[in-house]
C-alpha cells in the first residue's frame, strides 16, 4: 500500500508524475485498442465503452 508520503513525493516530483502519467495513457491505449478488436468483431461496441470505463476506474480502487 502506497503511504501519504509517497504519494505526496510522486505528486510533488514532475519526472515522477510525468512517467505515471504516460504508463497510465500507455495502458489505456492498449487496453482500449484490445478491448475495441474484441467488440468489433462481435458487433457489441457498447461492451467496449462499459469495459474500458469501469476495469479502468475500478481496477485502481481496489
């Protein structure tokens, strides 16, 4: 588990966040390009946005 302090450093640091924030962006457009090929070829495109929204939102919650 993450401590304040730790959080506190990667918010406070801009290479820290930097990095977070384009892993984050990295691993949407993956999962988002995986879970779009899967909905496509199934003709069940509304799948695709109620997966990507919640297994991103939810998945961090945890």
């Amino acid at each position: 588990m993450i401590s304040n302090a730790q959080l506190d450093l990667t918010l406070q640091d801009p290479l820290l966040l930097g990095i977070l924030v384009l892993v984050i962006l990295w691993v949407l457009l993956w999962k988002g390009w995986a879970l779009w090929r899967a909905a496509r070829q199934k003709n069940q495109k509304h799948w695709f946005v109620v997966l990507l929204v919640f297994n991103t939102i939810l998945t961090p919650i945890k």
